[in-house]
C-alpha cells in the first residue's frame, strides 16, 4: 500500500545517469547507470533504444509500471535526453527520480532529495537547463572526493579506489533498495528511512 504525501506525484520515471560507452562503465560517474541495470535485471527487463537518445524500458517495480532511462547524450547533455522523454510521455519533472553520483557524500552513502541546484555536476546541470526548474526528485549516490590529488574531471572517470570496490557496490544496491521504497511508500517516507543510513560493505 502507498503512503504518499498528499500532493505528492507518483514516481513514474527512474532516471540514472551516466556515460555511454565500455571505457565508462566502471566508473564512479555512471553509478547512476549501475542503480537501474540492477533494477532492470531484477524485474527482468530488457533495453531498448532508437529514440529519445538513449536506452529506456517499462520496468514492473513494487506493483507500478515504471520507465527507467538511461541518457546516451553524455553526461553533460543528459537533460536533452530526459526532457524530450518527459514530453513524449506527457510526465512532469516531478515525476522522474534522477540518480547521480555525488562528489560532496562520503563512498557509501545515499541521500534522497526532493529538488535542489546542481552542485556542481554536470549532468545535474544540464537537466536544470533543459527543464527550466530545478524540482526534481534525486537520489545522490556518494563517492566522496579524491585522496591522491587527482583533478575532479579525472576523478570522476575513474573506477572505486580498490579499498571502496565492496562499499561501493553494496551502495549500488542501498539504491535499489531507495528507489523501490520510493515506489511502494513514497518519497518522504523513503527520505526518512534512507538518508540516515551509514556507509557500510555488510
């Protein structure tokens, strides 16, 4: 049973954003990729591609039908993308949960958001650009800063520290779990029981 905050619009697209290509997939900037892979591969979906530039699928996720999009824009142009699919399908911004990586949370932990500017990614950025608003819902997935003065932009296009590999993975699947208890009791509750979680590997 869902227990949304009155007012509250249902969640109808899971956006994950990311780089399109093999010498990206690793990387800690398309962990917003690696959340909807593994809610794709739970609800046994596959991809398809050939419009709105990017790959997308109808997911069935805690009793809804729910579209999870991946941009192929790149990350900079990820709002092309997911505005063009927003008005294709008649959803408001309100409607799509964005998941992206986070520089400013430690590796590990997630945060549920409800809108906010950009902080810096580009992705973020860009869809704030396209929509004309900044109030979308976001799950930010942290990945903390660099320990060995990289540059962000080389940072970023980097897999895990081997030390934060185990953490790491386990946060892609924290959130799953995050965007499931989206769906099944909304995002305030989901805000509540989510970002008060500590990073852990177990």
């Amino acid at each position: 049973m869902c227990s949304q905050t009155d007012g509250e619009e249902r969640i109808a697209v899971v956006a994950g954003l990311g780089n399109p290509g093999k010498q990206y997939q690793l990387t800690r900037h398309n962990v917003g990729f690696h959340v909807v892979d593994l809610l794709a591969r739970e609800a046994r979906m596959e991809w398809r591609g050939g419009r709105f530039r990017a790959l997308w699928g109808v997911a069935g996720i805690e009793g809804h039908n729910v579209l999870l999009f991946k941009p192929q824009t790149f990350m900079n142009l990820s709002g092309e993308a997911v505005v063009g699919m927003l008005r294709h399908f008649e959803y408001s911004s309100r409607q799509v949960l964005v998941v992206h990586d986070d520089l400013d949370l430690p590796c590990g932990r997630i945060r549920l958001v409800r809108k906010g500017g950009a902080g810096g990614h580009r992705g973020v950025s860009s869809l704030i650009q396209h929509l004309e608003q900044s109030d979308f819902p976001r799950l930010k997935l942290g990945i903390g800063r660099p320990l060995h003065g990289e540059p962000i932009e080389s940072f970023v296009l980097q897999p895990p520290y081997p030390e934060d590999e185990e953490i790491f993975q386990h946060m892609v699947k924290l959130g799953a779990e995050a965007v499931r208890t989206v769906l099944r009791s909304g995002l305030g509750e989901a805000m509540n029981r989510c970002n008060r979680r500590e990073p852990t590997s177990g």
